[in-house]
C-alpha cells in the first residue's frame, strides 16, 4: 500500500517575513537568477496527481475501495474511512454508492474512482480551465499489488494530458520501497519511459522530466544512504532525464527532517521542490517559512545553478486551515516574491489529508449527515466548490506575471452570478481601545450592506501599503505580536459572502508601551529550531504551558532554540522554566545566547555558561543582560545537559528593562 506524505510532527517555523507589497502598488515577480529558461515546469504550476482512488465495481485490477477507506475490502463509512473532507462529485458520469449516510441535501453518499478515464479527464479538464499547466502523477513501488492499477493509471492520465492540452511526468515517490534502488530503473526503462514519447509528456531543457521524492528524509521509510541516492539520481540524469527531487524542507542545513551528509545529492538535482505540508499552517508560519527556508533556499539553488520549485499548499480543510484562501494566496505571494523558478501545488486529489484544490463539498448539504467531515465554508465564508482550483490559476498568472504582485488575494471565493455585486459601506469610527507594549485592541461600527457582512480584514499600514493582520466576524479586535514603543497605524475592511470588499475605514494610530519587566515577550511568539524529538517541537517553549516542552534531537550537540519577539525590542532579562514535575530531576544545561534584528545576523549576548534548574526552586534559570539590549530575534544554543542528551526547555520567558 502506498503511504501518504504525513509529517510527523508539525513544527513551528521561525524568522518573519520581510517586506510586503501593498495591493495599491503595481509590482511584477522579480527576476530569479534560473538555472534554466522557461519550460514545463520551470516558470510553470505543476500539481501532484495521486490518482490512488478506485472503487469496488469499477473494473481496476486492485478491485476494491482504495485509498477511500483504511480496509479496501470494505465499504467506505463513518468506521471505515481513510478521507478528511467529501470531494464534489457532481461532475463525474459515474459514482459509487458508500455505506455513509445520505447528504445533508438527501443525495446518497457516492464517491468517484480514478480508474474511470472520464474521471480523469474531469480533472484535466479543470486544469486547463484553470490554467494549470502539469501534472506529477505520483507512483510508488510498482512491483507489488498496486502495480498492474498504476501501470494503468499512467495510461489515462497520459491520454488526458493529451486530450486537454496538459502536460505531465512520472514523479517516483521512494517510501517504503525496499529495492529501490534497482527496481526504480527497471520500471523506468521496461514501462514508464515509453510515454515519454508523448506529446504531453513535460520537458525541461530539451529532456523528459522525472522526480524522485523522499531521498534524504530521515524516517524509518526513506533508509537509503547517499550514495545510493545518488546513484540514483546520476543514472536518470544519464539517460537524458530533467531530475526533479522531493526532499525535506531542511535539505539546505541537513537538520531537522533531513539526514546529514546529503546535500551532495540534492546539488545533483536539476530542481529542487521542499516539501512542507504538515509544517505550516497559517499565514503567520506561511511568511515564517518564507524568510527561514524559501529566501536561502533560492539563493543555495541560485550558487548552484538549480532550478528552484517549492510547495504551495491550500491548507487542510479538517484542521481548518484554509482561512477562506488567505493562506494559500499569502504562499503565493511569498513564493513569487522569492524570485522561484516554478510551484509545486501540494496536492491536487489528496482528499487523505484534506488538502486538495479538486472540487470539494461546498457547504454541509454536501457532506453526508454522519461523517463529521467539515465543508469549505467551515469558517463562515461560503466558497464554491471550484474555488481553490480558481484560487491556483490566479497564483500561477502571479507567477508569470501576467497578474501584479500582490499580498491581497484577488480571487473572490464565489463568483457572482449576475447577483451581488455591491459592496458593503465602510466601516465606521476606528478606534483604539486599549494597548500594551506588544498588543493594541481596536473596535469599529457595524458596516452595511445590501445582502450581510460576512467579516472584517484587519490591516496595518505602513508607509502606502498594507498588511492584513487578522479577520473576525465581530466589531473588536486585538492584534499581537507588535514590537514595544513603536508606532502602528490599522485601518479595517468589510466584506460579504460574495467576496466584494469595502473601502478602508478611517486610519488609526497608535504607540505601543515601553516595554515591561512583567510582561512575557515571548508569549505564543513564533519560534524555530535546529531539531526536535517525537512531539516536543519548538512551540511548545512559547505556549505559555509549563507541562509542554521543546526537547532536541538527543546526543546531537550542539543545539539551539530561537524565538521572534516580531519586532526589534528592549531585552534585559531571559528566563528558562522545565516543567515542575518531581520527576524531572535537577540538572545544568550549558546554554549560549545570541540575538539581532535579522534573523540571519545575530551576536552573542551571553557567553556560554551553566544554569542550574533545580525542582525545589521551580526548575527554572533566569539569565540577564549585562545591560538592556535591543533585538527581535533571541537565540539559545545548547552544548550540554547533565540531565539528558538534549536541549530542553518548557517555557522560553523575555523580559523587558
């Protein structure tokens, strides 16, 4: 069975976005330094295909429910499901019955097979609808049960690309495939590179393009070793492929979900696509992703001469993600203002974790009655079905500059229908009702409109462009995060269900406090780190818990831990706290501390020294400034722990004078 791309833990990203882009301004994707010129993928949306769903009757060698639910042989339903959310199904000729209960609309619960090629040709039909230009069709190891429906699968997907005017490759997903290493050129010289021949099969430079996704991930389901790996790599390379690699979003530092020692194989890459599905999950960690990863990234692939293709992703519609399209537009705007060289959409039909731009159920009368399963309007705002396929053509005309750049997402999530067209009245009356030195509360009248409002933008000025810093359905709002004694200016927007937006209300303005010497800097701040273990991920030393904590990777030093106060800040006093428990016993970490106002420039700020956390005393260490240092970015590196072969801190605490 082939596994879904799940990330084991989901990790708080560090490091802010840079300069926004104001959507009064006209500004065009910059020019990158390509390794390539313009092709299929270079300079091109290309979405993973999994086309993994067949259903029992339909006729795929795999004769059963795969991939809809967790025992194939078995009907899907609210105990046997493998799914996050309901595809919409109205655009397939034929669909089959689940053992779900009927919608909430009183339509039976059916659900549509991959097999059929009319379903395939749906998909690419909304591709080139939408502008998409490729499809990755995902294959894992070939040469067991799954193999003959997949062999199959290459086929219709081909025959679509052909039909519609897309193009599309073979993208080797290596999980899980003991004989990888032999079994992935055979399958490519005895099946796969046949369709090469097709006038829909992507080129880059000339040469038929190939990924190979999971080299490097350090997992029990990616054991290869580099040299393997690279072996790999070299031999497509050799029979005059474009080799794309999928490898894990720290394959820059070789950290984190990267095994060390490996950036030689990702140098032999032609492009390089990071995932990062499962690590980001709002805007906040879209732009913290953005200046960690993205920003280096271009400029490692730029030195070495690679093509550049990271992961856009719609968010999962479970997990409530998606804030309406605000999430995905924000990684758009990011990647194009990187300067990449082309998108990978993470993914278009993988339905498994919720994070699909296919047709998906609209609201609650398209989600049968007992699944639990939340519908694209789950935050209020109603989105067509479509939407997210819509929201990709408008993100790939950004990237060719055919669109300005643009922070505001252009796309509305329900296209009018000769209905309502107008606007909601401005809201009324900004005002500023309270403020400390990192948060300011603001309020506002209730703006009008001809059919509702639906919510509020909040946005904070600077200079003539903006920056949405929240949404809310009430008249208040609180926006955290700011920098002490600094001066903020906010105005708010309206909009309603059809997507028309006001005009600003009036501006407000305002000064945030001095900074306090009570008031904790680094609460629910966004962090970063070098590594983690099993669930203790960075977060947890922001979160204001005392039982959570961040724990690195073990017998790894050194270490380190990083938090973003969100704007440059008087520090005086840091204070670390372990969790009180009587178990943890009393042990001395040696812990260096550096900070700056870029979070790839910092200085150190304490040598390093020993601090003692002992249970009877609170299982805390406060180490102080020798005087009040202003900096954003506040760094701790770990280089030993009498208690434990790991950084460990439960609550990261920043004080002002």
């Amino acid at each position: 069975m082939g596994v879904t791309r799940r990330v084991f833990l989901r990790a708080a990203i560090a490091a802010t976005a840079v300069g926004t882009v104001g959507a009064t301004e006209t500004v065009f994707a910059p020019t990158a330094s390509a390794a390539s010129a313009p092709g299929d993928v270079v300079g091109k949306i290309t979405v993973g295909y999994q086309g993994w769903f067949a259903c029992s009757g339909d006729g795929a060698p795999i004769n059963g429910w795969w991939h809809w639910s967790q025992d194939w042989g078995q009907t899907p339903s609210p105990t046997n499901t493998n799914i996050k959310c309901w595809p919409d199904v109205r655009d397939y000729t034929s669909t089959y019955q689940t053992s779900y209960a009927a919608l909430g609309n009183g339509q039976p619960a059916k659900l549509f097979s991959s097999y059929d090629q009319q379903t395939v040709n749906t998909h690419f039909l909304w591709m080139q609808q939408n502008s998409i230009d490729t499809a990755a069709l995902q294959r894992f190891n070939p040469t067991g049960g799954e193999g003959p429906t997949r062999d199959a699968m290459a086929t219709k997907v081909r025959s679509a690309a052909e039909s519609y005017g897309r193009k599309f490759y073979i993208m080797y997903d290596v999980s899980n495939w003991t004989n990888m290493q032999s079994e992935i050129k055979a399958d490519w010289t005895n099946k796969m590179s046949a369709h090469t021949a097709s006038s829909a099969y992507a080129k880059q430079n000339g040469k038929p393009v190939v990924c190979i996704w999971g080299f490097g991930f350090d997992d029990p389901n990616h054991p290869f070793i580099a040299d393997a790996c690279l072996d790999v790599v070299n031999w497509f390379k050799n029979q005059g492929c474009y080799v794309i690699g999928g490898v894990p979003r720290e394959w820059r530092t070789g950290t984190g979900g990267s095994k060390s020692g490996f950036l030689g194989v990702y140098h032999a890459f032609n492009m390089i696509s990071p995932w990062m599905v499962g690590a980001i999950g709002n805007v906040t960690e879209a732009d913290n992703a953005y200046a960690t990863y993205t920003v280096p990234d271009q400029a490692d692939c730029n030195a070495n001469g690679i093509d550049f293709q990271p992961c856009v992703l719609p968010g999962d519609v479970s997990g409530r993600q998606r804030a309406h399209g605000d999430f995905m537009w924000r990684q758009f705007y990011n990647m194009v203002r990187a300067g990449v060289q082309g998108i990978y959409i993470s993914m278009f039909d993988e339905y498994n974790e919720g994070n699909q731009i296919a047709k998906t159920a609209e609201t609650q009368a398209w989600v049968p009655t007992n699944s639990g399963f939340l519908a694209l309007d789950e935050d209020g705002t109603a989105c067509s079905a479509d939407y997210y396929l819509r929201l990709t053509g408008d993100g790939g005309r950004m990237l060719k500059g055919q669109l300005a750049l643009t922070p505001t997402r252009p796309t509305q999530p329900v296209v009018p229908t000769g209905g309502d067209t107008t606007p909601p009245a401005a809201p009324g009356a900004l005002t500023i009702t309270g403020h400390t030195s990192n948060s300011v509360s603001l309020s506002w009248n209730t703006a009008t409109d001809n059919v509702g409002v639906t919510g509020y933008r909040i946005l904070q000025m600077s200079g003539s462009t903006s920056t949405q810093v929240g949404t809310t359905g009430s008249t208040s709002f609180t926006v955290t995060g700011l920098g002490a004694s600094t001066a903020y200016t906010f105005d708010v927007v309206a909009y309603d269900a059809a997507g028309n937006v006001s005009q600003p209300s009036n501006q407000a303005t305002v000064t945030t406090d001095p900074p306090s010497s009570t008031t904790n800097l680094a609460l629910h701040q966004p962090t970063s780190e070098s590594s983690h273990t099993q669930i203790y991920g960075s977060g947890n030393a922001t979160d204001g818990d005392t039982s959570t904590y961040w724990e690195s990777a073990n017998n790894s030093f050194p270490q380190w831990l990083q938090v973003d106060l969100g704007a440059a800040t008087g520090v005086k006093r840091i204070v670390l706290r372990l969790p009180p428990a009587t178990a943890w016993a009393t042990r001395t970490q040696t812990i260096t501390v550096q900070g700056g106002t870029d979070a790839g420039t910092t200085t150190q700020l304490l040598a390093p020294a020993g601090y003692t956390f002992d249970p009877a005393t609170g299982n805390a260490a406060t180490l102080t400034l020798q005087s009040t240092v202003t900096t954003r970015y506040l760094r701790l590196t770990f280089t030993a722990n009498t208690g434990w072969p790991a950084g460990q801190v439960s609550e990261f605490q920043v004080f002002g004078a």
